[in-house]
C-alpha cells in the first residue's frame, strides 16, 4: 500500500471517533438550539414560529446592550490581566525547586474550589459593613474610597472581574509551563551562543515558539469570559437590578427563569456569533504581527 | 537554560542588586501564594466550624472542632456513592478526551489534507457553546435514543465540549515538536500508529498533563448535565450532594461546607500528581528533543 | 484499499457497541409483562435538605412507600437549586413524572397553559372534608378551571412578618411601630444611634419584593385593585401604585436599611439582625426555621414577632400580611389508569389531613386549618403562627404576575434602591405584565 494511502487511512480513524462524538453531542445540540431561536416558545407546550423577531427583540433590548457591554469588560481583563500574568508567573517558576512547586501548585488552587467558597469569600471581601476591604481602606484613613463594592452600579462589574481573573489564572498557568518545557534544550544553547539572553530571548525564541499556545490562550479567555456564569450566579446573581448581567446569565433567565425558552436560545446563538466574531478578529490582529 | 538563568547571567553586570531584587520577587511570590492559598483554608477551617461559629466569627479559627460535618455530610449526601461515581464518570470522560483529542491533534496538525481548516473551525466552535443552552436540545436527544440516566449520557457530552480544548492546545503544543523526530521513526519502519504511539505520545506528556487537569475540573464540578441527565439515586454525581443543603431560604453552611471539603480532595490531589507530570515530561522531553 | 475498509468497518461496529451499551443500560425492566401487577410511580420534589420541613416530607413519601407493597415509587429528591431547571428541561422534552412539586404562581400557571398538569379534583370529592378544611385562597392559584383543582398547597409561605429586636427598642426609647409614621420615627431614632433599622438581604431580588412590597403595596391600593392590575383591568403605572413604591422608596432614602442591601444575601441579613445588628426585620416564615438552626437561646430571646405598620390614608386593610399557598403536588396529564390512582393516592398521602399535620409540626406553615400542640414546636414559631392565623393574608405579588412580570418588580426594586425612577419601575413592571395577558 503507497504511503499516501496509508497516511489518509490514518488520518481518517484519527479524526473519526473524536468528529462522531463531537458532531452528535456538541455540534447537533447547539444548532437544534439556534433552531428554537426562531420560535416563540415558552419552553413548555407549543412552539410558534416568529423568524427573527427574537434577534430583533434582542437589539432593542438595553439590558443585552449591557450584559454584552459586562462581557466586553470581562474578555478586556482577562487578555490583560490573565495572560500576561499567568505568562510571567510561569516564567518565573519554570525551574522545578522546592520554592517554585509550592507556589506552583498555591497559583492554582482558586481554580480547585468550588465557585460558592470563591464567592462567599470575596462577598466577606467587599461585604459593605465590616468586610475585609472597606476596613482596610478605614485604616488607611481612605474613607471616601469605601463603597458596597457589590451593588454600588458604578464599580460593581470591575469589582466581579477581579475575583474571576484571580481564580481562572492557574490553568493558564499550567499551559504556560507546558509549552515553555516544550523548548529544547538545542534552541536555548542555540539561543545562548547568539548572545539572546534575558528580554532579546523572551521576544526573539520565547513567545516567537510559544506564540501558538499564546493565541489559544487568547480563544480561551476571548470564549471562556463570553460564557462566564458561575462566578457571577454566586457573587451578586447578576444584579443589583441587572447591573452586573451578563449574556449567559441573561440567557439563562430567560430560558429556564421567565418562561422565554425561544429568546433565550436566540441569545445562545448570538454568544456563538460574537465570540466567533472576536476570535476571528483576535486571528486577523494576530496573523498581521506574526 | 531556562530565561530566568540567563537573565541572572546577564545580570552579572549588576550582581549587587541582582540579589536583593531576587528576594523581593520570592516574597512577592510568596505573598501571593498566601492569597490564593487562603480560600482553601478557610474552606477548611468553616468546614469543621457550627453555624453559629461560621457565622459569628467568618475568619476565625472554629471554637469546636465539629467533625461531624464533615461524616453528616458524607451520610446525609450520600457522598460515597456519589464520589464513585463521579470518580468513574470524570476518568473516563478524561480518557476519552486525551485519547480522542490527542489522535485528531496530530492528524491536523501534521497532515494536510482538503478539510483540514474546516475540521479545525468546526472544533474552534465547539470552545463558543454556552452549555445551557445545550441542556434541553440534549436531553430530547439522549431521550430519544434511550440514554439518558445512564454514566454515557454524563461521559459523551462532557466529552464532547472539552475534546475543543484538548486539541486546540495540543495542536500548539505539536507545532512547536520538531518534525525531523517522526521521519526518522517512519524510515525505521514505524507505520503513522506507530509513530503516535511511540514517538508523539510520549512527547505530549506535558499538555496530556495539562488537559487532565483542566478537564478532571470541569467534570468532577459539572452541576447542570449531572442534574439533568440523571435520574437515579444510584448514578448521582457529587456536584449535586454539595447543592443538597440550601432550601433556597437559608444554606446550612456547616454542612456545605463539610461537603465540599470532601469534594475538593482528589482534585488536589489530581492536581499535584499531574503537575510533576507536567515537569518529568520536561525532562523526557528535553533528552529526546 | 482493503485495509481501509476493514477498519472502517470494526469503527462501526464498534460504536455501535457503545451505542448497544448505552441503551441497554437505561431500560432496566420496563415493560416487565403484568405478572406481577406492579404500579410503577415517579415523584419528584425538591425537599432534599436535612431542615425538618424536608424530612417530615420525605417521611410521609417512605410511609406511602411502605403501606403500599405494590406501588414500585421512584421518589426524587432534587436539590432546591436545580429543581426549576431540572423540571423546565424535562417539560420541554414532555417527559414529565407522574407525581411533581410545583410552586403556586407564575410555574403553576405556566404548566398548565402547556397542558402537562390533570386536575387532583376526584380527591376532593372523595375527601369533601378535608377540602373543605383549607384555609381560604388556598386553592386560587390551583383552581384554572371553575371546580378543578389542579394542586392541594402543602404549605403556607406567610412572606411578611415584621421580626423586632425587644431589647433595642427598650434600650433606645422606640415604641414598636403600629403605623408609617411611628415606623419613620423608629427608622431616625435607631438611626442617630448608629443601629441599622432594617436588616435586608435583597441578593436573591425576590425578597425586597416577596417581603416588603407585598404587604406594604396592598396597604396603600388595597387587595382589589392589586388583583385588577393583574388581570389588566388596572394599570400599575396608575398613581396609586405610584403612591405604594413611593413608600419602598420612603424607607430607602431614610437609610432604613443597611448600606449595601442588594449585595448580601437572605441568610447574612438574618444573621446581621439576630447579632443585634438591626432592630427590626420584614421577612417571611422561613426566617423562623433558618434562625432555629442557626442562632444561640440568647439571641433567640429578645426577637419578637408582628405585622406590618398600617399606613395613614391608604386603602388597604391593616394587620394583613402577604402570604399564599406555598407550593403543591401536581399530577401529570401523561399518567392514566392503575398509576393514576396510585399517583392520587400518594398526593393524598402527603397534602392530606395527618400529612399537613405532619408538616405543620416540622415548624414551617401550612394552609390547613388545625390546631397546634404547643409542645412540638419552637415557641417563636407558635407566635407567627397565632399572628398570622388571626391576620387576614394578602397576596403575594409574585404569585399573581407572570414570571416575567415578577422579574421586572423584583429588579426594578433594585432600581428603586440604586435611585432609580418610581414611574420607570411601574412602565416595565405594567408592560411585562401586559405581554402575559395579551396571550
């Protein structure tokens, strides 16, 4: 047998099991879901086909407007805050000492926890009568600084942000240090030999070789913060008055809350369209560095 | 070797602030390790503390020991049970997703063929899909072929979602894995099964490491398939003994917490046993790259 | 080309095993021949926890279970958390168990609109008596058709009682407020002595709501009006319910509450009055069972528990709280014959007389008329059980607005809290609501 023919053989059974699951479980659902975005459905009883009046109903809807506009905040911290310090925080424990494993294995565990113990802690945080915050900012004679940092509608979202980019960095973390091991030995001796050492080596091999895991990295938090749910469900529900919704949140109400099954699964849709569109912008930035 | 060495190397100019400057960066370091190692042992310290005493004094350390949280808890949740099968249903979906993932990894990333892009978009939108929305569609699916209630239902779905992440970072871990090591085992005589199995696998190690750990977490935590998709007492997951204490009034947080503590062991463990892997693959990694 | 197609086909062959494997798994003996003439009965509620309401629940289902050998009961316990969730999914996928909680109000309405739920009626005229034994508007958000009842309430959710601190209101000279004006006084005293006068918990935005606005909005409109509004035939942007949010928002900017109010949930709220905190709290009865687990006898002693202030000019009758059937068991239109007799029989067996009995003595409230012995329960208890037996029960808001309706006046509340514009609140509430009655 020619070895092309063995190398597409190959290829189609190394594909295969991995297309069948993902099509069926992944794939199918998430169509037949948009699918009900056309419907007015109450998610019980009779569907009622409405074509895109959901999408319109979406647009002119404020709160969407405003649970993507939370969204945005959420994907903005996480490439600024998650990325750059989960790659510096691997760099930075590569070497395998006593030290570094300790703090290692400390980076991740907010991500071990359970959402309700990060969220009960950081309400203990910004609890407005004597959380840790408010009492901190006192003693520094800061008083004017000192707000109910959850429901306060000007700073509550920011105040959210803090505790999700806190808790989500270990995995980075952890992809980080894998990619970085990844680098042979022969391209750092190479590397020292050219004279790239310290920040010419970090910009000229380091991120150049990693710079694929990097752009995952980027998918994930661009992904991961358009989904974001738990950590905002525990910590303030999405409220004060929706001030901190958010579009899975929004979905969510409206799917298995109010009884608009149909609306909801129009905005599932539309968290698919507009992550897709900012990864494809992410690819278009990302492609034009490189 | 490794970018930190040489930045002392370099620093050798101004070895007279190089170490204080180090030890300033170890006690940032440090200190926030203790930031991200505080919730786990308050989820400790409430976990054995009255509800009074949780509530009354939140950072102090419990007036009494109350164990019995923790093995109410474990009776009241059914826990063993449920840690069997969550257990059970989170290794094998782990399974699935590395072998699955790894395979279709390596057939995109190393070979080109017409679909190539199209099967890499179709596994991008994977990473996109908000799972809730999935519930329902899934449920009269799952229904209909007569699944629902059993470990599949559980262990197909959840491997579905994750088998995204696991390719997208294996794919970038492979890209950057010469491709001079796998000519060399095909003219030994290694078939392309050959050569994935002996040769990229075992230098994959590090993001196989990696995609357990991510994916262990999001299984052994998943709340709504779980909830959803199972009826039996007996094929219960532990997400849902952990819910089991809150009315929807008032949780009682002594056994909450004494539940979750139970919950968050073997992920600490999974974590530190996967993460030496991580770095012995750095050595097998370095000796034959 | 060969090979290929081998493996092409052991691929197949296996998945199809998994395929095998999976469904083999499920149907464990259904369809078991009627040999045996078993009755198979599913029930799903959400009385998972370890509180006493959810165990003398969970009691009465495993006595069903053991006086009746031939009923093979599948019970479900689902925790609170998911319930909703759990039943939203099943009912899309019309899949429904015979036996299931639902809660009276917008869920209730929601599923019978979708044709999922059968009328319990031929309990009713089996057990006239017991029927008869329910406590007024136990039945109004169960009675869909004239004559049909569609659920018996196995619980009594009294929403607003107003919870006082005795020592506080001694130490300070405050006497417990009996109108709005006494209650503005108490709010500026407890004030300028740096006492919270409201503890609230309006994390979860159906409290501020389900609590507060219920009695004092029916204070100031009256029963009728509210039960116009919802029907359309008034409109919650007219100015007296203009006039009630008006009085929400009275408290709001006299700092009746704590800061942060929107940001601590329920339980913490609790917590900040029973620590003395706060002087006084308007919450439900579930107040009652979460202090009895959670708080000391000294700081049980000094609470005290009574009704809302009446308010000076309004329409409304004073001594009310809100309140309603709290939830019941439902039967599935799916469920016939030998099952369906069966399934009749176990709602009998939890919602009947010994099973409210039964619920009653778990200290948590039911909408069946009886009398307690005063030595099963928590003295607290007993005394908003005395206080809202004599009261009159008003509705709930939640109970009677659609579901999207209830959504926009637990948020506007919110909004109300953060300075938002009374008139706004009353447009959406009053649109959300229109859009339900329109279908």
């Amino acid at each position: 047998m020619p070895s092309s023919l063995r190398a597409r053989s190959f290829v189609t059974l190394a594909l295969l099991p991995a297309l069948l699951i993902f099509l069926t479980f992944g794939i199918v659902p998430i169509i037949w879901s948009a699918y009900y975005g056309f419907f007015d459905w109450s998610g019980l009883g009779a569907l009622k086909f409405v074509g895109l009046d959901n999408y319109e109903m979406m647009l002119q809807d404020p709160i969407f407007w405003r649970a993507l506009k939370n969204n945005l905040i959420l994907v903005a911290s996480a490439i600024i805050g998650q990325v750059p310090i989960a790659l510096l925080l691997a760099l930075l424990l590569l070497k395998n000492s006593m030290f570094n494993r300790i703090i290692r294995s400390a980076v991740f565990m907010p991500m071990v926890l359970s959402t309700v113990v990060v969220g009960l802690i950081w309400g203990y945080i910004y609890q407005p009568q004597f959380g840790l915050l408010n009492t901190m900012l006192d003693m520094l004679g800061l008083d004017s600084w000192v707000r109910a940092w959850l429901s306060d509608p000007k700073v509550n979202m920011y105040a959210v942000s803090i505790p999700i980019n806190w808790a989500n960095i270990g995995p980075y973390l952890v992809i980080f240090i894998a990619a970085l091991q990844n680098i042979s030995s022969e391209v750092n001796d190479a590397a020292k030999i050219d004279g790239a050492v310290g920040f010419r080596k970090l910009f000229y091999v380091t991120l150049p070789i990693i710079w694929d895991t990097i752009i995952v990295t980027i998918i994930l938090c661009i992904s991961g913060s358009l989904k974001a749910f738990d950590h905002v469900i525990v910590m303030t529900g999405g409220g004060p008055a929706q001030s901190t919704e958010l579009l899975a949140t929004y979905m969510y109400n409206n799917s298995f809350t109010v009884y608009r099954y149909g609306y909801g699964s129009a905005v599932s849709t539309m968290i698919i369209l507009i992550s897709a569109l900012l990864i494809g912008l992410n690819y278009f930035i990302t492609k034009r560095r490189s | 070797m490794l970018p930190m060495t040489n930045a002392s190397a370099a620093g050798s100019r101004s070895a007279t602030w190089r170490k204080p400057f180090r030890l300033l960066l170890k006690l940032a370091l440090f200190l926030y390790a203790i930031v991200t190692l505080y919730p786990l042992f308050w989820l400790v310290i409430s976990a054995f503390k009255s509800n009074q005493d949780f509530f009354n004094h939140p950072f102090g350390l419990p007036l009494e020991w109350q164990i019995e949280n923790v093995t109410r808890a474990w009776e009241l949740g059914d826990m063993g049970r449920a840690m069997f099968n969550s257990t059970l249903v989170t290794i094998s979906s782990v399974v699935l997703t590395i072998v699955l993932g790894t395979l279709a990894a390596y057939a995109i990333s190393r070979f080109q063929f017409k679909l190539s892009g199209a099967v890499k978009g179709l596994f991008l939108l994977g990473m996109l899909i908000p799972i809730h929305s999935t519930l329902v569609p899934l449920f009269i699916f799952m229904n209909k072929i007569n699944m629902l209630d059993t470990y599949w239902s559980l262990i197909l779905p959840y491997t579905a979602f994750e088998l995204s992440i696991a390719i997208f970072l294996c794919i970038a871990y492979m890209a950057s894995i010469p491709k001079e090591v796998e000519e060399a085992a095909l003219i030994d005589g290694n078939g392309w099964w050959g050569v994935f199995g002996r040769i990229i696998l075992p230098l994959c190690l590090p993001v196989i490491a990696t995609v357990t750990i991510i994916a262990f977490l999001r299984f052994w935590n998943d709340f709504s398939f779980a909830l959803v998709f199972i009826n039996s007492q007996a094929l219960k997951t532990l997400p849902l003994s952990l819910s089991l204490f809150s009315d929807g009034y008032g949780t009682d947080y002594a056994l909450t917490m004494g539940a979750m503590l139970i919950a968050v062991i073997p992920t600490i463990v999974i974590y530190l046993i996967f993460q030496e892997q991580i770095m012995k693959g750095m050595v097998a990694g370095s000796v034959k790259g | 080309m060969k090979k290929r197609f081998t493996w092409v086909v052991t691929l197949i062959a296996l998945i199809s095993l998994l395929a095998a494997a999976c469904s083999s798994g499920s149907d464990t003996g259904s369809n078991e021949g009627g040999s045996t003439e078993k009755v198979k009965l599913t029930i799903w509620h959400n009385f998972a926890g370890d509180d006493l309401r959810a165990k003398a629940v969970r009691g009465l289902i495993d006595e069903y279970k053991k006086n009746n050998p031939n009923v093979e009961l599948d019970a479900q316990a689902i925790p609170v958390d998911g319930y909703r969730q759990r039943l939203s999914t099943v009912a899309a996928g019309n899949e429904m168990p015979d036996v299931f909680f639902v809660y009276a109000g917008s869920q209730s309405q929601e599923f019978y609109d979708a044709g999922l739920l059968q009328p319990i009626t031929p309990l009713a005229e089996e057990y006239p008596d017991w029927k008869a034994n329910f406590m007024d508007g136990a039945f109004d958000r169960f009675e869909f058709e004239e004559g049909q009842i569609y659920s018996a309430p196995v619980g009594l959710s009294a929403t607003s009682f107003l919870y006082y601190n005795k020592d506080l209101f001694e130490r300070y000279n405050v006497t417990v407020p009996t109108t709005w004006t006494e209650l503005m006084t108490a709010v500026k005293t407890f004030n300028d002595n740096g006492i919270t006068p409201i503890a609230l918990g309006n994390k979860a935005p159906w409290v501020a709501q389900s609590t507060i606005l219920g009695s004092l909005a029916d204070r100031v409109t009256g029963t009728e009006w509210f039960l116009k509004a919802v029907k359309g035939e008034a409109s919650f942007t007219d100015q007296v319910f203009i006039d009630a949010l008006a009085k929400f928002k009275e408290l709001v900017d006299n700092k009746a509450f704590q800061e942060g109010a929107n940001s601590i949930d329920n339980t913490q709220a609790e917590q900040y009055f029973i620590q003395g905190n706060a002087a006084m709290m308007i919450s439900g009865a579930w107040t009652l069972t979460n202090l009895a687990a959670s708080a000391t006898d000294e700081q049980m002693a000094p609470i005290e528990v009574t009704t809302m202030p009446a308010i000076e000019g309004g329409a409304g009758a004073p001594g009310t709280i809100s309140g309603g059937a709290g939830g019941g068991f439902a039967l599935s239109k799916n469920t016939e014959g030998a099952v369906k007799e069966a399934a009749l029989d176990l709602i009998y067996a939890i919602s009947g007389p010994d099973g409210q009995k039964a619920i009653a003595e778990s200290n948590s409230m039911v909408m069946y008329k009886m009398d307690l012995e005063n030595a099963n329960v928590s003295p607290l208890y007993l005394k908003a059980f005395n206080v809202a037996k004599e009261a009159g029960i008003t509705p709930v808001y939640d109970a009677y607005l659609s579901a999207e309706a209830g959504e926009a006046i637990n948020n506007g509340l919110q909004e109300i809290m953060m300075g938002g514009k009374l008139e706004d609140v009353a447009k959406k509430l009053q649109d959300a609501q229109a859009r339900s009655t329109q279908q």
